[in-house]
C-alpha cells in the first residue's frame, strides 16, 4: 500500500499516514511558471494499492487539474489500483440543473476523475447522496457522524440538548445525529433571497431553554448559520452552537462567525485551515485522519467500510 498527497491538505495527508504508520510517497507536486502542474513521483509504484489524498477545496480548479495529472502519472507508472481520496469533493452543490442552460458539474468532475484512470474514489459526507451514482466506478462515502458524535459526548452534558436543521434539506443529517443522542430536534425555515444570501423565517419546534447544536455539511459565507443562531437566540435558546463538515468558509466567512450569536463553530479538518480560521476563537476543528486511515486500511484488506458506521 502506498500514501501520495497532492497539495490541498498536506497537513491531513501527514495525520493519515501518521495513524496508519506508512510514510508518504516521495514526489514531486508543483507548477511551471506558467501555472501548469507538473507530477513526478520518486517511488516506484507499479504493481502497488495507492491511495492518492487530494480535496478539491480553493482554488477548486487549480486543485482539480492537480488531483487528475497525479491519477494519470500514477496510471502511467503502472499502479495496481488508485484509489481517489478526496475528503472534500469540490462541485458537490451543483448536482443538478439549476435552471434552463446549465450544468451538472458534479457530474462532469466524476466523469473527469473516472476517465484520467482512478479505479475508485473515497470521500467523505458528500453534499448530495446521488452524486455517488456519478461514478462509473466504485465510491465509499464515508460520515463524520461518528467523530462528531464522540466530541458532542466529550463537550456536552447530554442535558437539554436540542439537535437543528439550518435548513429543510438538512433535516436527515441533522436526524441522524440527533438519534445517536436520543435528542430532540427542530428545523429553521429560511428563504433564500439570492445566491449567498439567506434570510432566516422562523423556527419548527420549541427551543427555549435549550442548548441547540445545528448540523450542516458545509459552511460557506456562514450566512445560513449566524441568521440561524440569531433567530434561536431569539427563540429562548440558552446556547447555539454548530457541527459543520466542510469548512470552507469564503470571503468575510470567519469575521462573521466571530461575531454572531454561535458560541462555537466546530468543523472538521477535510480542508485546509486558514490562518483566519486559527485564529478566529470561536472556531474549532476535529480531525477526521482517524476515520479516513480506518476506511483506507479497510479498502486495502478488502473488507468492510459501511460497518464503520453500524
């Protein structure tokens, strides 16, 4: 078994080699002056089970182009099996047309990924479930319900916990983890005005007196999530606080976090911190390594990856 990481989350990459005890694959990521990426990987990799590591987080396509030259060097150097293991799969929320003249990019990035030699993909907490149906090829579609769950254990007494919904959408994510917990759960019904923009409307379910803990796979502007803690504040909330995947977290994201109504903002490391992010007090980070190196070392001796989950 071999470990090659691409450039998005090195950090990540090291903390997954570091559990399983397997050094990375000596090579060779960077570009010419021109932007072009340029792979050579000083290992000899043929007739090897090689897991790549590689979200396609900012730039997304920049990281992208980088993930699929590493998939062809790798397939060109004669490797048994890639596996593509994008712990943040980059296009995720455009998984269908939009409106008349659009595209499914989601699915133009699967077809990219299958056709530059990638024998099957690992990531982690898809945006849409479908996007599994993508792929010609196999994907294991890991959740960080589990390390979540374990660190609401950890910070939370279990008393008057109240698991939210940001949005209608949500609501299954936000279920299962408030089954773990045996907890209650409420939704926050919020309209949309335009792209980046959301206008929370009002709460399903009573939150007073509650310490709410939303839910949600990805973080972007924040915006969803700091209308959402105002507007359960406002509901007889005790605490708000939040458990987010995908902390990707654009623009003024981290400015507005720090002064919103969230006690915290607890995210996983599937992408690459920012230093607005550290230091940003509010903001806390769970690392995932644990779970990808189990589902990795799962792949590898062909055994079970869904049991991780039972």
């Amino acid at each position: 078994m071999k470990l090659l990481a691409g450039n998005s989350n090195r950090q990540l990459a090291e903390a997954i080699a570091a559990a399983l005890n397997i050094p990375l694959t000596r090579a060779s990521v960077h570009r010419f002056a021109d932007m072009e990426v340029f792979v050579e990987i000083h290992e000899n990799v043929r007739g090897e089970d090689v897991f790549l590591i590689q979200s396609t987080s900012y730039p997304a396509n920049d990281n992208l182009m980088e993930l699929l030259v590493c998939i062809d060097a790798l397939k060109r150097a004669s490797a048994r099996r890639i596996t593509a293991i994008l712990p943040y799969f980059g296009y995720a929320r455009q998984d269908r047309k939009s409106a008349a003249r659009t595209p499914i990019s989601a699915k133009l990035v699967a077809n990219l990924i299958t056709a530059a030699g990638a024998n099957r993909v690992l990531t982690l907490d898809l945006h849409a479930g479908q996007i599994q149906g993508f792929f010609d090829i196999p994907v294991d579609n890991l959740f960080a319900a589990p390390v979540i769950s374990d660190d609401i254990n950890e910070r939370f007494d279990g008393n008057k916990l109240m698991f939210v919904s940001p949005d209608v959408g949500g609501v299954l994510r936000a279920r299962s983890i408030a089954q773990r917990h045996n907890a209650d759960l409420a939704i926050v019904d919020k309209r949309r005005e335009k792209a980046g923009v959301s206008e929370v409307m009002n709460i399903i379910g009573d939150v007073s007196g509650r310490n709410c803990i939303m839910v949600d796979d990805i973080v972007d502007s924040a915006g969803t999530l700091c209308n959402a803690a105002t507007a359960l504040k406002k509901a007889g909330a005790s605490s708000v606080h939040a458990y987010v995947t995908h902390a990707v977290l654009s623009g003024g994201a981290t400015a507005r976090v720090a002064s919103s109504s969230l006690e915290s903002l607890i995210v996983t490391d599937s992408i690459a911190m920012t230093e607005a992010v550290r230091v940003t007090k509010n903001i806390h980070v769970l690392s995932i390594s644990g779970l990808i190196a189990e589902a990795i070392q799962r792949i590898s001796t062909e055994s079970s990856v869904s049991s991780l989950f039972d």
